[in-house]
C-alpha cells in the first residue's frame, strides 16, 4: 500500500520529505510538492489506511501546509488521484481501474509511461512531447477517459502505437511498471567543536583537528563515500575591528580519501603556510562527499603510491617551498628555450605510458640521439674567430672543454621584448625577454654541446650535452 502526498506552490524545499519520513523510511520525493511513500506495515501501528492518511494531513498540517492525501494498492493510482481529487482519498484494493476511469485521458501526459526514478527525474522535452503525441492519438480515436482506454484490445493497441501504447494502458489500468526506489536522505559530513579556551598554536589544534576527523572518518566509511574537498573554518577571537570573524581554508584532495590522520595532515600543512590571525575559539570541519575510490591493481605493472602517501608528500612540498614551485612541468605556446609552467602532480598510469611508447615505433623508444639539458645553463668562457667557436673552456668537474672541432649555427632567436619588469632570473618563464645565438660544437675527445650567446650580456653557456 502506498501513499501519495501533493503540496500547494511554494511549499519550502525539504518540508513535504521530513513529513513522509516521520512516517516511513522508503519514500520517493518525486519534486518539492510531490512525495509517494511506502506504507507497509503502518497498519499495526495507526490502523486502517484512512488513519493514516488523517495522520499524515495531520502532521503536514503542523507545518502549516496542506497536503492532498492519496492511498492506495499501487503508486501509480496514488499520484493520478492525489493531483485531481482534492482533500483526502482512499482506494479500496481492487478497485484501482474503476476509481480511475473516469479521469481524463489527459492526465497521462503527467506521468510517463517508462514510470522509473531516472526517467522521471530526467524530465526529457522530446519524451513529453511524443506523449502528449499519443494523447492525440487516442483523442482521435474518440477515447476520452481512462477507462475507455482500458476497454481497448491491448494487441490492437501493440499493433498501432508500439509497446508505448501498451505502457499508457498499463497506466491508465493504475499498475506500476517498476518498484519503489527510495530516495536517499541527504546527509551533512560535519563536526564542529566549541572550545573552552582559544588556541593559537598549530600544536594543541592537531588534537582538536584529529578529535573532529576521526568519526568524520567513520562516517564516511560506513557509507563508503570518500573526502573529494575539505572544508575548514576556524572562527577567531575579534581582537580589534581589522580580525575576521573566520578564517576558512577549501583543501581540494586528488582522490577520494577517508584516513583521518592523512586529512589532519592536509589540514595542519594549509594551515602551516595560511596561519590563522587570532586564537581559535570554534572548529568546524565539513567535507563534499564522493563516491569510495575502488582500486585494481595490474600484476604486470609498478605500484603507485597511494594517493594519500602522495597527497601528504605535495602537501609538505608545498609548505616548505610554496605552492607555484612544486607540480608537473607543462610546455607553453611560446618559442623561448625551456620555457614551461607549473601544474598539479598527477602520475599518469604506467600502462598508458608504455602504450603511447610502442604506438610511436621503436625509434621512440630507443632514441638514437637526444640533447641532455642542464636545469641552469654553465657558464663558459669561448674564444671565437671569424665570429664562430675557436676554443671552449668550462668551469665544471665531468665537462671537458678544448679546440672547437666542428661547430654549426648561429641560430638566432628573440622574444618578451615587449614584457616589462620582467625578472632575468626566472629563465623558465615564458614571460622573459631572451635573445640570444646558439651554436652545435663538438670539442677535441668528441664531445658535442649545445651553447648559446646571450645578445645582450654578450656571456656564453653551455646549455646542455648531446649524448
């Protein structure tokens, strides 16, 4: 037995669900006015099915909305008598095709055929409109309530309109075409504290940050939902009128993760490099919940660390060295040599790797040549004739300099010129004015290097060994 609840306009969002809830845990809310809720085994508690329905008009009434109120064998009867019979109705099991006969044919559109919690809830325009398609249909037809549409042959009615033809008699006969899926309650992953005393050092919080994570954890994992953002607010102590009143922090995690000590760590490090103010008098934690992490280990490939293990790693980089200076390299659309920009570390999958390595023939992966870069250009004293390479010396221990035998370039290339105030020292950034002439030359012993001749300073370096 099932009961349908249906609410005027501007009923607050949540009120008709925490109503049906009160009464029993399997509900569907199918929109804010709209909630079906399963009745079985109420009976012992309030009696008939009338009684019930008095209760719930009763307990809706208390905050002050009315409520329509319609109970019956199946949901389908339920929601097409509580949106056109006022009040409150109750159905006799049996008689659902006769109690919904003489509702007009129209009240079909209302409800699709396919009656299941995605279809509804996806509310497709195309869908609608090739039901209300149908509904002319039957109007030409001269079928004008649901009981008329009942009466039809349903072979008669497969033959000409399809099993969507077949799915509005169904309908019209009050039958449901799948069972009731209950709506999960929205849950809140919060913990919060008062404190007696404030707290100004990171040291005594780490207690009351582990104290506040630890069932936040257990909660998670008992409903195997995973920490994808962490939020933290630490309400201060208003010292004068320059102190907020909170100091909160938004932790963006790689992975779904629940490992209470893992996401103090987080939180201790964050705040390590974005100290509070003013002592702390209240904590609160909250996190946006996502579905568990499910991991699948290959037996062919090296195991990663854990994304917790990673986590904490970038963290302690962070705080130690700040945030714009640890990450993956990425190229920029820019011509300037070794120019790149920060990003997020995220370790790519061992197996994609050696994928994309094969796909590019056996020349990618055992290159033949290569040019190894030196992260900071040695600098070098070069003697030239005739404007090229003559002699080469390097002040570095494993770099062996002497005669140019052989040398190819210049090859000159320029830009950011048009950038001011640009600092010299940041020679990655793509935002750095460089000009410069390179040069190939390989000395005496047969050692080739990548040079360059910084126009503007008219210094050499040697930029890197071709191995």
């Amino acid at each position: 037995m099932f009961a349908a609840l249906y609410a005027p306009e501007g009923t607050p969002p949540g009120v008709l669900a925490e109503v049906a809830r009160e009464f029993s845990p399997r509900i569907d809310a199918l929109t804010e006015r709209e909630v079906v809720l399963d009745l079985s085994g109420l009976e012992r508690l309030f009696g008939t099915a009338r009684t019930i329905a008095e209760e719930l008009r009763r307990t809706a009434a208390d905050r002050n909305i009315r409520v329509r109120v319609a109970v019956a064998e199946t949901r389908t009867t339920a929601r097409l008598l509580v949106r056109h019979r006022a009040g409150l109705t109750v159905i006799e099991p049996g008689t659902e095709a006769a109690s919904l006969a003489s509702l007009p044919i129209g009240v079909l559109v209302e409800l699709e055929p396919d009656d299941t919690a995605k279809s509804r809830r996806s509310a497709d325009d195309s869908h609608r409109a090739k039901a209300e398609e149908l509904g002319v249909v039957f109007r030409r037809w001269g079928v004008r309530t649901l009981g008329e549409v009942v009466a039809l042959p349903s072979d008669e009615i497969a033959a000409r309109l399809g099993q969507e033809g077949v799915a509005w008699q169904r309908l019209a006969r009050g039958d449901d075409a799948a069972p009731l899926v209950p709506s999960a309650p929205e849950e809140r992953f919060t913990q919060a504290l008062d404190l007696e005393w404030p707290i100004e050092e990171l040291e005594p919080l780490s207690f009351v940050l582990g104290r506040l994570l630890e069932p936040l954890s257990t909660h998670l994992e008992r409903r195997d939902r995973g920490a994808a953002v962490l939020h933290l607010r630490l309400h201060l102590v208003k010292l004068d009128e320059t102190t907020p009143e909170v100091h909160a922090r938004s932790l963006q995690l790689p992975a779904p993760m629940r490992d209470a000590r893992t996401l103090r760590t987080l939180a201790l490090l964050d705040l390590e490099s974005n100290p509070p103010p003013a002592p702390i008098d209240r904590v609160e934690i909250a996190v946006d919940p996502t579905p568990g992490r499910i991991v699948q280990y290959s037996l062919l490939t090296r195991a990663l660390p854990t994304p917790e293990r990673l986590s904490t790693l970038m963290a302690r980089l962070h705080a130690l060295m700040g945030e714009t200076r640890c990450g993956s390299p990425a190229l920029v659309e820019t011509w300037k040599p070794e120019a790149f920009e920060m990003r997020g570390f995220a370790p790519r999958d061992a197996d994609v790797v050696d994928r994309k390595a094969w796909a590019l023939g056996p020349s990618a992966q055992h290159p033949s040549l290569s040019l190894r870069r030196f992260r900071l250009p040695i600098a070098a004293r070069v003697r030239t004739r005739d404007g090229q390479p003559e002699y080469l010396a390097i002040d570095r221990r494993g770099l062996n300099g002497g005669g140019v035998e052989s040398c190819a370039g210049p090859w000159r290339t320029s830009g950011g010129w048009w950038v001011d105030g640009a600092s010299p020292h940041q020679s990655y950034s793509p935002d750095v004015g460089w000009d410069r002439d390179e040069w190939d030359v390989t000395v005496a012993g047969g050692t080739t290097y990548r040079m360059f001749r910084a126009r503007d300073t008219d210094r050499w370096f040697v930029e890197g060994v071709v191995d």
